[in-house]
C-alpha cells in the first residue's frame, strides 16, 4: 500500500480555514485588549477625580468663610462656577488657630487644559507654605456650585472625567456636596 500525501487543494483549504480562526481569535482579543484598556484607563481617572473631591472636602470643612473674590500680586480670582475661593483658619507652628487670620485657599478649572489647580495663599505667620499643584488633568469639566442650606454655607463640586475610546469621548460626572461653617453667602 502506498502513502500519498496532502494535495494543493486540500493544504489551501485547511491554510484558510486555520487562517480565518486566526483572524477571529484576533478580533475578538484585540476587542477584549481595548475595553480592558478603557477600563483601566476609566478607573485611573476615577481614582484622580474622588482623589481631587477628598482633596476639595478636607479643605472645604476647614472653610471659615467664602469671599467672592481674592487678589494675589496681580491676579485676582473671582468665585464663579469654575473657581471656588475659601477662607480657612491659619495655624502657628505648634499648630494652633491663629485668631482673627485667614489662609485663603483656591481651587481654579481651567478647561482649556482640563485641569484642576489648588492654590493656598497663607496669612502673615502662618505655618501653611504657598502652594500652587494640579491635584487633577483629564477632565471635561468642573463645576462649583454654591448654596445655603438651613443657614450653613456649602458647595456642590461637580467633577467630570473623560476617557477617550475608539474615537468617541465619554465623559463620566462624580458629585460631591460639602457642608462649610455657618456663614451667610
């Protein structure tokens, strides 16, 4: 008995069958491989917005106070919906309040760019240093939002993250409402 071999047509056959699963599986993981990117891509940003709305609330429960506009050297800043200014108590070296002095504390959205800046602007003899970070980037927008609920100051941060996929933008809102001192607006 003789062995005979594969013929053309058969090696074609199976080569195209071998190559078309190969294109399948390659689809489907490489759409598995961008939507685990996006994702990940979605929770880092998330993680970067709830970092920036702690960031807001830990200096917003300090806020003694919300002046409608600050001036430093040649810049002034305006409370507005993408600007949030707060008066915060200033402490000495030991750490006390220091009575009757403000550090001022600004939180400023720039959408030209997406991100968010803090900025503290210390009294005279105050331990805080000047400090001027973006505690987030990426985001579509950031809204500040100001009320008086039952005569207690607060404001509603409102920050929106984006995330870029397959060339459609998707933008995701995180809220946080925070409670200040007791002063009128």
């Amino acid at each position: 008995m003789r062995r005979r071999g594969f013929t053309l047509i058969e090696l074609m056959v199976t080569t195209a069958l071998l190559g078309g699963i190969l294109i399948v599986l390659g689809i489907i993981l490489s759409g598995s491989y961008q939507q685990t990117a996006f994702l990940t891509g979605r929770g880092a940003m998330t993680g970067s917005v709830t970092n920036a709305l702690e960031t807001i609330t830990s200096y917003a429960l300090l806020g003694a106070d919300m002046p409608a506009t600050y001036t430093y050297s040649s810049t002034t800043y305006t409370r507005s919906p993408s600007t949030l200014i707060m008066a915060i108590p200033s402490l000495d070296a030991q750490g006390a309040t220091i009575p009757s002095s403000s550090d001022t504390v600004i939180f400023n959205y720039v959408s030209a760019t997406g991100e968010c800046t803090l900025f503290i602007y210390p009294a005279n003899g105050s331990n805080r240093s000047q400090t001027q970070r973006v505690i987030v980037n990426g985001l579509s927008n950031a809204t500040f939002t100001y009320g008086l609920t039952q005569g207690q100051k607060q404001v509603t941060v409102t920050l929106t993250g984006k995330q870029d996929s397959h060339g459609n933008t998707i933008t995701f809102p995180i809220t946080q409402t925070t409670y200040l001192l007791n002063q009128a607006l």
